[in-house]
C-alpha cells in the first residue's frame, strides 16, 4: 500500500488550496493508499537557521512539529504539496516546511528523500498562469535538487475567496485522476 503525505500550506483551512489537496488525497485513497493530512497552518514548524547540525549528526535542533514529520516523510511513497500564491512566491507557512528539508540534503539523510514522488497543488487569484510561475520553478528545482520527481501538478487560476475552487469542477477531476496516478506509480 502506498503511503501519501498532502501538506496543506494555506492557513486557511477548508479553503481552495485544502479542497484541492483533499481531492487529490481522495483519488489516491480510491486507490488504496494510505493518506494522512498535515495542515501546516496547524503545526509549529520554525525556521531553518543553517547550523548543519544535522549534516553532523542526522538529526535537527529544532525542537518543534518538524522532528515527528522527518520520518513520516521518510516512511511515505509520495508528497502533495499544496500552497496558494502569495506574492509570488508559496506562503511562509509553504517556505519554512521546505527550508527545513535541508535536513535531506545531509549525506546522511539523502537516502531518506531521494527517489520520493511528488505533486504540487497551486491555486492563486490572477487569471494568467505565469503567476504560479516562481512557485513552480521552486518546487522543480527544489526537487530536481533532492533527487525527487515531480510527477504532476495543479495549477488553479482564477480562484479568491474560499471555496472557489468549487466552481472548477474540471481541476478538481484532474486533481482526483492525479491523486489515482500517483497511488498507481
Ligand atoms: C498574502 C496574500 C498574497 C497573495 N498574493 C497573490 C498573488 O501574488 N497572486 C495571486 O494571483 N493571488 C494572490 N493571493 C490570492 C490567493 O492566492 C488566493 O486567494 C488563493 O485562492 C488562496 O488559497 P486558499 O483558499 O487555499 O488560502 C494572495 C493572497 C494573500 C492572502
């Protein structure tokens, strides 16, 4: 059975990019894999500070919500990250979580990482695509960069208030038909 984290990195839970990750989340239970949910927004994840304690000895100073999700992440198949545009860019909450994969890029730990599917999920307001553009290069070169593959990707255009997404009925079918995929890689 495949093991599939969807991290939800709005603050806005329920809101469109929560709905998108769920609907991806439930194309691959459809599948059988065992998807567990972590809402960022609802988690204490600090900042990366770059000791590189962890190149030394494996492990992260931080003593916060990120030391019990470095082995669920070891554990899992798969990786949905979902964030909204904000500014550009992914949101803090988005950005802190990926800062402190540096702890995967330790020889050590790269083992734990390497190889791992993912998919991104990105709703934003504008209605041209190019605004995702620096969010999607983040996560391509993030990957590439941690030896991960990114298998697909929703991109949401044209969705403000919290539920929009709802009125997109053609995303949402294509993040269910991802979700399946990546239960079937
Ligand atoms: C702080 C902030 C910055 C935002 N910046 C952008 C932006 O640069 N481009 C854009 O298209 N939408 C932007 N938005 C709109 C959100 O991407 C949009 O409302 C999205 O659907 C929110 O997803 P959520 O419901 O999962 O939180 C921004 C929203 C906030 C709150």
């Amino acid at each position: 059975m495949k093991k599939i984290l969807a991290v939800v990195g709005s603050p806005r839970k329920n809101g469109n990019t929560h709905i998108l990750v769920r609907k991806i989340a439930e194309g691959a239970k459809a599948k059988g894999a065992a998807v567990e949910e972590l809402l960022l927004g609802e988690l204490s994840i600090k900042e990366c500070d770059g000791c590189h304690r962890c190149w030394k000895t494996e492990s992260c100073t931080k003593k916060d919500d990120m030391c019990g999700i470095y082995p669920k992440i070891a554990e899992s198949d798969a990786i949905i990250f979902g964030t909204p545009v904000y500014w550009y860019g992914p949101t803090g909450l988005m950005k802190l979580f990926i800062d402190r994969f540096v702890y995967f890029n330790s020889p050590g730990n790269r083992g734990k990482i390497k190889g791992k599917s993912a998919v991104i999920a990105v709703p934003f307001e504008e209605e041209n695509p190019k605004a995702a553009h620096l969010v999607v290069e983040l996560f391509q070169k993030s990957f590439e960069y941690l030896e991960m593959k990114l298998v697909g990707k929703i991109i949401a255009p044209g969705v403000s208030e919290k539920g929009d997404i709802l009125q997109k009925p053609e995303l949402l079918a294509r993040a269910y038909k991802l979700g399946q995929a990546l239960a079937d890689r």
